[in-house]
C-alpha cells in the first residue's frame, strides 16, 4: 500500500473499500468498491459515523483506506463544517437505516447518522457543494462522495 498523504486538511475526505460483509453489501449495492467515507478534521483526528455512534476519532490509515479527496473550494469552512453536524455529535449511528438503504420498497432515505450523511452535511457546511443542493444528504453514499467533480482526488491507493 502506497503511504496516504500526509499533508492532509481539514475539510479532506477519507474514502474505505470493505472491510467486513456489510460493507461488502454497500459495496455490491452502489456499485462501487466503497463502503465507509470519515471527515478529517485536523490533528490526526476525523469525525466519523461508526458503530460507536458520530464523534470525533482518531484518522485510520489502515489497509481499507483507498483515497483521500479533497474539495476543490480554497476556503473550506471548518466553523461552517461543525456546524452543520454539531446536532448529530455524540448521537448512535443509525443502524436501522440500513434496513431502508437495503429494501427495495423503500426510496427515499432519512438516515443522517451514517458516515456518507455525514459527511456530505460536513462538506455542505464547509461551502462545498458536493450534489445538486437538492439532493439529500441521506441519498449519498461514498461512491457518490467517490464521482463528485467537486472534490479532487489527492491520493489513492
């Protein structure tokens, strides 16, 4: 595996392939070899939608980690960042979503506690506009946060 950048800034987007069956799952059902997307946020820390619910954790750069994109404004705004997650810190990762995300009656998704909610309302916030505004944030996925031309890819496995 190549070294992952380590001039990384706040505002950067970590993009993870698989790394058990349910990411395998997100994978298969987007089309993409992408199943979890964490925020850098600075200091060697991100904010992310894991298990353990949305907070901030230490960066993992682990064998999963397949790029790291960037937006291509010049003056991501981190305060801005915050505050667009600030009501979904500290809240449980919403492990029902996937329920929706996986049933094909269901089209329209409300989860903003899973990792490509996050960080699309964290990007959002920043004045980076990853989809057309009307997209939801609860629609992306990582693959998704992978294609935006408003993100620059400045590393990848």
């Amino acid at each position: 595996m190549k070294s992952p950048p380590d001039n990384l800034l706040p505002g950067d987007i970590l993009l993870y392939k698989p790394s058990d069956l349910m990411g395998i799952l997100i994978a298969v059902k987007t089309w993409a070899w992408l199943s979890h997307v964490e925020c850098y946020v600075g200091g060697g820390r991100v904010i992310a939608a894991r298990i353990q619910g949305v907070n901030v954790y230490a960066e993992r750069v682990d064998k999963y980690l397949v790029a790291v994109r960037r937006p291509k404004t010049s003056d991501f705004d981190i305060g801005g960042a915050w505050k667009a997650i600030e009501s979904m810190m500290g809240k449980p990762y919403e492990v029902s979503a996937f329920w929706e995300f996986f049933n094909p009656m269901i089209h329209r998704y409300r989860a903003s506690r899973i990792c490509s909610s996050v960080a699309t309302a964290w990007l959002r916030g920043g004045g980076c506009q990853p989809f057309n505004p009307e997209f939801e944030d609860s629609d992306a996925s990582p693959a998704q946060l992978w294609q935006t031309p408003e993100l620059d890819t400045i590393w990848e496995a």
